[in-house]
C-alpha cells in the first residue's frame, strides 16, 4: 500500500507543479457547432486533474485561484448534456456533480481555500439545491444506468460533506441508488460492462462507505454479486470483454476493488500495472481520493475459469492451453440496453488479453454516437460484430430483439431472435486445439470482425497477433471477402477495424477456430 500510495503522490506532485492548463470557454459552443465532444471535454478533464492535484499536494494560493476559476465555469455539465429549456448552469449531470463533490470534500479537507463560502454556495446553487429541491425526479433518478448512481451518489457525498442533515439526504439520494440496484440481476452481471461498473458502482460504494460512517447503515451488505462482475468477466490481467460501449483495458481503482474484497469478500480482478492517476481520462476525485485512502496492490494473476451470466447474458471462460491464457467470450441480453451495440451472440477471441477476434467497445462520443443515427456508427452497429446476417438482414434494435445463452454438456448455445422473421442459433464448443462453432439458420453470411487484418489461404483464414495467431477452418473460398473501416475509439484515437464476409452453404460443415 505504501508504494502505491507514494506513487500516486508523487505523481500528484508533479501535476500540481505544471502550469494550470489552458481553457477556453468557447470551446463549449463546439458541440452544438460540430457534434464532436472532445475538443471541449480534454480541456475540462485537464483542469479537474490538476485541481486534485494542487487539493492535495499543491499550495493555497494556486488552489484557491484553480477553485476561483472553475466557480466561474459557465456550466459544471458536459456541453453534451444540456438542454434547450433550461439553464447549463444548473444542468445535474454526471460531472456536475462529480464537481460538487470534489469541492465540498475539498472545502473539508483544506481549511485554508480562500472564499469556501462562495464556493459552498456555487455547489449549493449549482447542483443540491437542484436536485434536493425538486418537485419531481430528475430523468436519472428513474433511469436504471450508471447515471443513477454517480449523479445520486456524488450528490449525496457533497452533501454529507457540506453537513447536511441524513434525513434529507436518505429521502432523495438513497431511492435513486435502490433504482440503480435494479439494473441488476440475480447474477450480479452489469450490462454496461466492466467500464461502466467501476463508474456506477464505484459511486455506489463510496456513497455506501460515507453513508455507512454518517448513520451506521449498510448499504453494501447482500451486493456480494455485484461486486465480483469485474473478475468475473475477466479476459486476461487488466483486459476484460469489451461489449457495449466499454474498453478493455479500463483503469482499475486499487481503492473501490480491495475495499469490496475486505467488505464483502468479493475477489479482485487482476491488474496488469498499478494504476496512475493519468490514465483516468476523466481524472475522477472519488476514485483517486479513496485509493489514497483504501487502496492496496491488486493481483497480477489470473487462472482458467467459466462463468456464465444467464440474467445480463455474458459468457467468459478462460483456458490455459500450453503456455498461454486463451478467453472466449460470447454476448447475449437485449438490443435496448444502456450503451447498446447491435450485438447478440457476438463473440470475443482472445489470447493473454489480445483479441484476435474482437468487439470494438465504445466508439467516440459524439451527437451522432447518442443520436437517431446510433447504429450507423461503426462501433454500435452490427456490420462491425462478429454476429452473422439472416437472409440477407442485420440485426433489429429494440427491447424485443434477444438472446439467451444455455450452457449445456456439448458447449454453449446461443438462441438468437433479432433479425425479425429470421432466427439464429449459435453452437461453441472447446476442442483439443480450439473453439468449434456451428450457425444455424436460413442463408448466413458469417462476419468476423477484428483489429488485424486476416490472410486468406484457401478454406482458412489466419489471424496473426503479437501473443498468438488464430486460424479459422471452414471458410467458403467462392465468395470471401474482407473489408476494412477506419474511425476513431472512444479517446478519439483513430481504430482501424477488418471483417471477414462470406456466405455459408444450406448444409454448413463445422466451422473450427484452430489456436496457435
């Protein structure tokens, strides 16, 4: 813990010793201007990074100024989530309130910030007030997605700091995190994805801790399922399934994980490095604060496993063959799910974390992204998933449009109904050297997607990665094809996808996934 602690302090150092990074105001008008969210967004995550730098390594005077300088932000809301009837400045949004947050746990942990009751007041105005004094819920309070539970969570937490009293508190805050709690199954499996777990959970938890320190009630108790998601959809350390709008190296908070093993006995996921506070895009307080707090070194390994989630539809297990760990993963659920992808029984190859047949995971967030247009987008739709078309058709959207996963003792089935009058049934199965797969179905056109380019030789198909290479048997030379796109990952860095299309005949042979 010591060094991880000293690690992420003197990264904090280092942070607080640069120059205040540069903010132009007008970049906010960009997004109604272009659709394109990043230009503004890097600029604000930059000055949340080194306002938690200067809280907590950093000198008044430069704090106060910092602090001076966000209270006069036109909004504390993304120019992405306001609206047109009513006033950005009191728009309650995600990072509204992660801003109202960190600066009444700033106002608590540093006495010396100049005008705390100015600031006070701008988080009262801005964000509680808003929110505690509404007549009528907020859309996320009803919302079952990671909105719920970090706008509920990191309202609650600023409002604790700031003393309010719990009674308040427990009648606003804690019936949107029991919303939150719904979006659950049994199985404790999260249809957002491991990405958005550490972030709706995350605030879940550290509202539970303070909760829990405020009043003595256990918010945590009987969530034991929810805890273990993250190991639980683990590819390889530090890479997980990547389905939905998600990435699948996303930072690993030391602080949440090893307090929810020490609470509730879940087991960690494995890390491949320690965390540092750069990789958090979004320079986050809550997580960084509690790691300071809480966090210890997360494991380094992990071992063959096979999990399957039946309520939210993933399947992942982990195979040890040779010297290599090798990952299926197989998506299921529902085509209306919160940060959707047109997906069902799209599946994930992997060895030691490299995906040889991947899911792309989230694409940039732009207007488009989140708009009518969504499934046009290359990363959501379904022509950029290894899912086939049925008589000629891609899949629907909607919450009609389902898969059910069934292990059974010949491997797992897919039952997929998506594609309206057409039907698909999907059958994988682990061999000596591989993964066979049989489709089921009227006129399939197989894709299979993936960040390398694959070589044709006859009836096969050969993906080579830098861990190991995957060789498809069964391809139908006649009418093979790959294509590629190029586009941009969910940090605007341009991605660059290639599919594999061809036809199947009416009596399909067995096609087999041979791994090297």
């Amino acid at each position: 813990m010591s060094d991880l602690r000293t690690a992420l302090l003197e990264e904090l150092r280092e942070i607080a010793a640069r120059p205040v990074p540069d903010f132009d105001p007008a970049l906010a008008d960009d997004f109604a201007a272009t659709g394109r969210r990043l230009p503004y967004e890097v600029q604000y995550f930059a000055r949340r990074r080194h306002l938690a730098a200067l809280a907590i390594t950093g000198e008044a005077a430069a704090l106060s100024s910092l602090i001076k300088d966000v209270c006069q932000e036109r909004s504390w809301a993304l120019p992405a989530h306001w609206g047109e009837d009513f006033d950005p400045r009191t728009c309650v949004d995600l990072f509204a309130c992660e801003t109202a947050q960190t600066l009444a746990e700033i106002l608590r942990l540093r006495e010396d910030v100049e005008g705390a009751e100015q600031v006070e007041a701008e988080i009262r105005e801005r964000v509680l007030d808003p929110f505690f004094e509404s007549e009528f819920p907020l859309w996320w309070e009803l919302r079952i997605s990671n909105w719920t539970a970090v706008c509920a969570g990191a309202a609650g937490l600023a409002a604790l700091a700031l003393g309010y009293d719990t009674d308040v508190i427990r009648g606003r805050v804690l019936p949107a995190l029991q919303s939150y709690l719904f979006s659950f199954g049994p199985d404790g499996g999260c249809v957002e994805g491991v990405y958005y777990w550490i972030y709706g959970f995350g605030y879940f938890t550290y509202f539970a801790e303070a909760w829990r320190e405020a009043t003595g009630e256990d918010l945590l108790e009987g969530n034991e399922a929810i805890a273990a998601f993250p190991a639980r959809a683990q590819l390889y350390p530090g890479s997980f399934a990547t389905f939905g709008d998600t990435d699948a190296d996303p930072v690993l908070p030391a602080g949440l994980l090893t307090r929810l093993q020490d609470r509730l006995g879940a087991e960690p996921p494995a890390a491949d490095r320690p965390q540092t506070f750069a990789e958090d895009e979004c320079a986050r307080w809550a997580p960084l604060t509690r790691t300071l707090e809480w966090g210890r070194p997360l494991p380094e390994e992990v071992g063959p496993a096979r999990t399957l989630l039946p309520e939210v539809g993933w399947f992942v297990e982990r195979r040890q063959i040779g010297r290599r760990l090798w990952a299926l993963a197989v998506k299921g659920g529902y085509n209306e799910e919160p940060h959707n992808h047109l997906d069902l029984g799209s599946f994930i190859i992997a060895v030691d974390g490299e995906q040889l047949l991947c899911d792309a995971g989230a694409g940039e967030y732009t207007a488009a992204y989140f708009g009518e247009e969504r499934y046009e987008q290359v990363h959501p739709s379904a022509a950029w998933h290894s899912v086939p078309t049925v008589e000629g058709a891609a899949q629907q959207p909607g919450e009609d449009s389902r898969a059910e996963l069934v292990d059974g003792p010949e491997g797992l089935e897919v039952y997929v109904d998506a594609y309206g009058d057409g039907a698909l049934i999907r059958k994988f199965a682990w061999t000596d050297d591989g993964i066979a797969l049989r489709d089921f179905g009227p006129e399939l056109t197989e894709v299979f997607v993936s960040r390398i380019r694959p070589e044709l030789e006859g009836d096969r198909a050969v993906w080579t990665g830098e861990r190991g290479t995957l060789v498809l048997h069964g391809v139908n030379p006649d009418d093979a094809v790959v294509d590629s796109v190029d586009t941009a990952d969910h940090r605007g860095t341009a991605d660059r996808l290639w599919a594999l299309r061809f036809g199947l005949p009416a009596e399909p042979s067995r096609l087999r996934f041979e791994l090297l």
